[in-house]
C-alpha cells in the first residue's frame, strides 16, 4: 500500500461501507486516502462496478479501481440482515450507506435502528433524494440528479438538450458533502446521521440561479459555450476561454489589438451585449491564428484569467502536475494525487482490494464530547472572496463556527458588486450584489488595511486566537500583507491556514489568475463535457462549478483537521487538482491505453439509453437511464416500439440514434410530469429537468432546506443532520460593520453578534 506523507495523525477511524453507487465510493475513497480503516462490503460475487466497462487488461473497471483503493473488502448479504456486518458495525466509528429507506429497513439498516442499536455510531447516508424519501428507493446517478436538482438545465448550449457535466460530478460533489457531514456528526455527543441527497447538492451548485430568479423573476437557462458573457472560442491548435471582468475590459482590448474593441461603447456592460456580433468575431479570428498556449500566457500576463481546455493526455504531462507530483504510476499502478498538501497530513494511492480481502482490525475508541452546535467555539479568520473561499467560509460559520470575515476598506469582496452573469445585464455592479449575501451569511464583518503597521497588528491579535484561517488569495498576496502561513505560524502555532489557490501554492503556473471557469477547461472537466462532436463545453460564468465543489471539500478539510488535532498546518488546496481527481478513473485509462475520453453528451458507461428527451412546452425535457434489459424492455413496451424490448444492450448503444428517435416521438407529445409519471409507473429510471422557477416552488427543497426563504432569498443547507438543525444565520456583514465588536469587544460577544 502505498503511502504519502507522514503517518495518520490524531485517531485512526474504522469506517464500513455498504454502497453500489459512485458517491457513497468516492465518500469512502476520501477516508481510505487519508489513512483510515475502510471496510468495503461487497454482495456474493463482488461490488457489480468492479466489471463495468472500460476494463483493464485484468478485466477490473477502472472507475471501481479508482474509487475503492485502499479499501479492504468483506462479501456480505444483506438479504439475510448482514450477519457480519453487524459485528463490524460493533466496532466502527463511521457506517457509509446508499441504501434507500426501503432497502435500509429490510436490511436492518434504517438510521433509527442504527442509531438506537449502536449509539455513538455516525452514519453517512447518500441517496437520489434522502434517506426518508420513497424516491430514493429508486436509481438515481450525477445525471438524474443534476436533471432534478436544476443543474442540468444550466449546462450545454441554448438550442440543444440540458448536458451533464464529464463524469459523475454530482457523485463527486455529494462525496465531498458527506465528507462534511461525516466530520459534523463526529463531533457531536453520540453521534448523528449526515443525509446528503444528491438532487439537494445538484441544486445548491446551481444556487446562483435560485437568486436570479427570487431577484429579478428571470428565469436562467444555459449559455453553452457561444453565447454567454465568457466563451470558447478556437485556437489554431485546441480551444481556449475568454474570461474577463468589465473592469478588465481595457485589458482583453489590447490583447487582442483589433480596431473593432476599440469602440467607446463597448467599455460598458450593455454595449458589449448590444454589439457582440461585431465584436466578438473580431476575437475569434485573432484566437483562431494562436496556438492555446500561447493565449493563455499572454493573457496571464496582462493580468486576465483566460484558460485553455485541456485533456487528459495534455493533463499527465502538464508541467504543473509534474512538478506537484500530482499524476504518477507508482509501484506499476497509475495513481493521482495526493488530494491535499500538508506536513502533517498524508495521501494514499494504493491498489482495490480483491473480493474478501482481509477485514479491518479492530482499534480502540476515544470518546468524544462536543457541545451544540458542531463547530461552536471555533474561530475563523475569513480572508475569503467571490465563491470558493467566501463559501467555504459560510459553511462553517453555519454549524456554529464564529467566522470573521476580514476586506480592505479600498478592495472589499468583489463579490459585493459582483455583475450580473447574464448577457443582457443593464446594472452594471453599481449595487450591491444579491449573490454576496448567500456566502457571508451568518459571519461577521470587519476591515483591516494590511498595508499598514496597525492594519497587521491588528490582524496579529486576532490570529493569536484564531482556530482556522481561510485564503483564496493569489499566491504572493498574502506574503506581501504579511499574512503568510510562516508569518502567521510564528504567532499562533497551532493555527489550521486553508490556501484554496487556483493551481496550489506551488509549481510553474501557481501565480496564474482564474476563475471556476478557467478550472473547468485546465482541469479537464470541460474536455470531457459535450455533445459527440467534440467542442468543450463548460459549467459557464453562471454556475463556476469548480469554486462549488472546493467550498464542500474545504470545509470538510478544515474540519477533519480539528478532529484529528492536526493543529499548525498549512492546507494547499489546488482548486484544479481538485476537479482533475473527478477525473481519476479517466486517466487511469489512458496511462494504462493511451486512450484519450472525449465528450459522449449524456451517455454513460453500464447505462443505455442514458439522456435527456424532449417533452411538450418551451425546453421542457426529462432524463431517462437505464441499467438493466428488464427497464429496457419496459421502455420499450411504454413508448410503443416493442419490437425493441428483445434487442441486446449493446444494440441499444450502437444504434442510440433509432433509439433516441423512438423515445422522443413519445416524449415530445406528453407535458414533463406525464413522462415522469409514466416512466416511473413503468419501472424506468428518471427525473424532469427542472428550472429555476419550478425549483423554487418544489416541496422537497423547501422541506429540506436547500435555499432559504425571505428578503434577500439565500442559499441554505447542502445537507442535513438528523439531530442538529442549523438556525436561519444571520444576514451578511455590512463592510466593517463588526469592527467595533472583534476588534475592541470581548470575544464572548462575537457569537452574539453573529446571529443578529
């Protein structure tokens, strides 16, 4: 087993994992990664993903590779209540599951039986729609998910069908969440169950759009890759992202040094939206005479956070990864990572286990009591802005950290007055901007000017104090305000500093600007989203999918870090790597084939048909899967082709254009909810791509508290924890609206003030 890094610090975790779907894998591959004890219980004949196709010359699949190294595994049935499992179960720390609430009681697995059968246990449960939804008996992948949480409405171009973002994101998204949650309930008095449901994490991702619509009643729809304020546009020799801020306009008009930006008009918002036909050509050819490369330097160099897609090929021989050691073959195996720099922290790359491998040994519990909230008297410094610090920022302060949100008085948040992300936008940032409140609700306020001798005395004190320190900062700026880790580490030496930098704090291209769109074409996200024809499609300036995902792992890390006592640690959290170890069992592939992945739309390994279809209405669709030929058959006895039912699944792949062709004659006259109603009564797995709008009139999301009602509406909650509900926060720190109390008041005050 290979293992990075020092040895795992704090205690070890014995954590036991029952699950057949990615995100309940990927949640269990975090723990493995880190060190812990990972059981894998596998039904007679091992885990169905372990032979999925693409397989490797062993006939092992290499997402199961991927998502289960450094596990140990055990054959469980759950048939007959699991025997073992309840022994195991005995001596856990940490219980893993995917079952829906149907399955989970036949098994004798229900969260109530758990929890009153072994109290102290945590269990970690990820399914399509919680863990007390009928729904969530059902199948349900990132695909579906993102079709019933919204955010496949928001990705793909304008006139073609809702996209699901490369891979299995929302797996990916929900893993990281449970990570979260399974931290939070760590530190709880007896433990707590952490439900995570996909199509909740799916629709906070796309919380951007809730706040549009509740602001403005506009509806947003997906800009693709050709329509938005930000686009791909093509080099002489790949694809590369034109990403800019209005401010930055002047910028972008020099680098491309073509007369046609040089009109007076087009230095405003509205300007550049009235008159995008004539200037945006005026790009692409200039774009089209460069190599990717090249753009991308120069636009880094005056100061723009362009980006270029790149593939997985191009990912493995990135100088970047190669320098950070991020992407290696070790001991004959491919392997990526680690996830996270750290001293104090390692990262394991070793081999899946075979079926009933050796189970894991027993270790010693320590007990642990932690008052309500979770986080309650933890302090954190938040010099986070935009989206990926901001958030991580906010998700603390919501289970009960005292988070102090630290601007300048001459360079605040830029999220603050933030533009609108929508092309037609007419106000220009001159007010403040809905979305700030959404990631500094519940924190306070305050501003420091770190360029000056009081500014950082100031700052020193607090650090002094503080528990945690988040940062999003370009690396070089915090070490020109004096606010680097060693700096800070001289002062508080058990201080948890979180770096969320673009590409990590180290390596040729570490000082390089982005944005989350940037991350999807340097990451590879963006290479491996599409239709068939094989243009990059990214989550676009609306959504910035990757600054989402990096809020729910950062959080997760920094309280991983508390519960494991690893005090005085500085965490290099690339943002990129991040999205590209979506990605792992892709390149996996390739460093064993040379196979390059492409876009295949909505299409999916082990599922056919697998996409989006038309229904009746204005962009009404609804997303189908199926796994098995049994749903097959049933599709095709539902839409009228029975003649299908009999055909093998590798015909229904071949031939997916008269399988399309058949399912949308019977979509397209049906309105959305009879498809969904049909399909469901029929045993096919589905959901309706939903809108913004019908999002925020759904039952379900306002039950679980996805988004949170009132003046300004607000983000709520990615997850739920059965026996700790997070009070409304407070509304967003005005700028420096807390200086009075953090930085002359005493610090019992501070978590009064936060509330209010």
């Amino acid at each position: 087993m290979a293992d990075l890094g020092p040895p795992l610090p704090g205690r070890p975790l014995r954590v036991v994992e029952v699950s057949e779907g990615i995100a309940a894998q990927v949640c269990g591959r975090l723990f493995a990664g880190f060190g812990h004890a990972v059981t894998k219980c596998e039904p007679p004949g091992g885990d169905p993903l372990r032979t999925v196709e693409p397989v490797d010359a062993s006939g092992l699949s290499y997402t199961f590779a991927a998502l289960n190294a450094d596990k140990h595994s055990v054959e469980v049935d759950l048939t007959g209540h699991g025997g073992p499992l309840r022994g195991l179960l005995a001596d856990a720390d940490v219980l893993i599951t995917d079952l829906g609430p149907a399955a989970a009681r036949a098994a004798g697995l229900s969260a109530a039986r758990l929890r009153e059968e072994f109290p102290g246990l945590v269990v970690v449960s990820l399914t399509p729609y919680g863990l007390d939804d009928p729904r969530s008996d059902r199948f349900g992948d990132s695909f579906l998910a993102e079709c019933a949480g919204g955010l496949a409405a928001m990705v793909g171009e304008p006139d073609r069908s809702p996209l699901a973002l490369g891979g299995e994101q929302t797996a990916h998204a929900a893993a990281f969440t449970a990570f979260f949650g399974a931290m939070l309930a760590l530190r709880r008095p007896g433990g707590d169950v952490a439900d995570v449901a996909l199509c909740d994490v799916a629709a906070y991702i796309d919380w951007k759009s809730d706040i549009t619509y509740a602001h403005n009643g506009a509806v947003p729809t997906r800009t693709g890759a050709s329509a938005g304020i930000w686009r791909i546009l093509r080099a002489a020799d790949g694809w590369v992202g034109v990403v800019y801020q209005p401010a930055q306009w002047d910028a972008v008009a020099a680098l491309v040094g073509d007369p046609a930006l040089a009109d007076p008009r087009l230095r405003e918002d509205r300007g550049r939206f009235e008159l995008a036909d004539q200037w945006w050509p005026a790009v692409e050819r200039w774009a089209a005479r460069l190599p990717m490369r090249e753009i991308y330097a120069l636009a880094q160099r005056a100061g723009l956070p362009f980006g270029y897609s790149v593939d997985v090929a191009e990912l493995v021989s990135t100088p970047q990864y190669l320098e950070r050691g991020f992407i290696s073959g070790a001991d004959g195996r491919p392997g990526i990572g680690p996830i996270v720099r750290s001293a104090e922290l390692g990262w394991r790359n070793g081999p899946p286990p075979a079926p009933g491998q050796a189970a894991v040994p027993a270790t010693e519990p320590a007990a642990r009591q932690v008052a309500d909230p979770p986080l309650a008297g933890v302090t954190v410094l938040d010099l986070g802005t935009i989206t990926a610090g901001a958030a991580t920022g906010r998700l603390l302060a919501d289970y009960g950290a005292t988070v102090i949100k630290v601007e300048s008085m001459n360079r605040p948040d830029s999220f603050r007055l933030w533009p609108s992300t929508r092309p037609d936008a007419t106000d220009g940032g001159m007010e403040e901007s809905p979305l700030f409140e959404s990631n500094n609700a519940g924190k306070l306020g305050i501003t420091l000017d770190l360029k000056t001798a009081e500014g950082r005395a100031a700052m020193r004190e607090l650090v002094a104090t503080a528990d945690v320190l988040i940062e999003n900062f370009t690396v070089g700026v915090t070490e020109r305000l004096g606010v680097d880790y060693p700096t800070l580490r001289e002062i508080n030496p058990r201080l948890v500093y979180l770096s969320l930098s673009s590409q990590g704090q180290t390596g040729p291209e570490a000082r390089g600007r982005s944005y989350g769109s940037t991350l999807d074409l340097l990451s590879g996200l963006a290479s491996v989203t599409g239709y068939d024809e094989g243009h990059p499609i990214w989550s676009s300036a609306d959504l910035n999918y990757p600054d989402q995902i990096v809020s729910f792992f950062g959080a997760a890390l920094v309280v991983y870090c508390l519960n494991q006592e690893v005090g005085g640690t500085h965490l290099d959290l690339s943002q990129r790597e991040l999205v590209t170890w979506t990605l792992a069992d892709r390149i996996a592939r390739y460093l064993d084939t040379g196979e390059v992945a492409t876009p295949t739309g909505n299409r999916r390994p082990g599922s056919t048909p697998h996409d989006a279809y038309r229904c009746a209405g204005d962009d009404q669709w609804v997303g189908i899967a199926c796994r098995h030929d049994a749903e097959r058959a049933a599709l095709a006895r539902l839409i009228g082709a029975e003649e299908l039912a009999g055909r093998p699944a590798g015909w229904w792949l071949t031939e997916h254009e008269t399988v399309d062709a058949a399912i949308t004659r019977w979509t397209r006259d049906r309105t959305k909810a009879d498809c969904v109603r049909e399909l469901t009564e029929a045993g096919v797995p589905c959901a309706p791509v939903v809108s913004a709008d019908e999002r925020a009139g759904d039952p379900h999301f306002q039950r679980r508290r996805v988004f949170l009602p009132g003046v300004p509406r607000r983000k709520g909650f990615p997850l739920r924890l059965c026996e700790y509900e997070p009070p409304d926060p407070g509304p967003a720190p005005s700028l420096g609206q807390h200086n009075a109390v953090v930085l002359s008041g005493p610090r019992q005050s501070h978590e009064g003030a936060q509330r209010r």
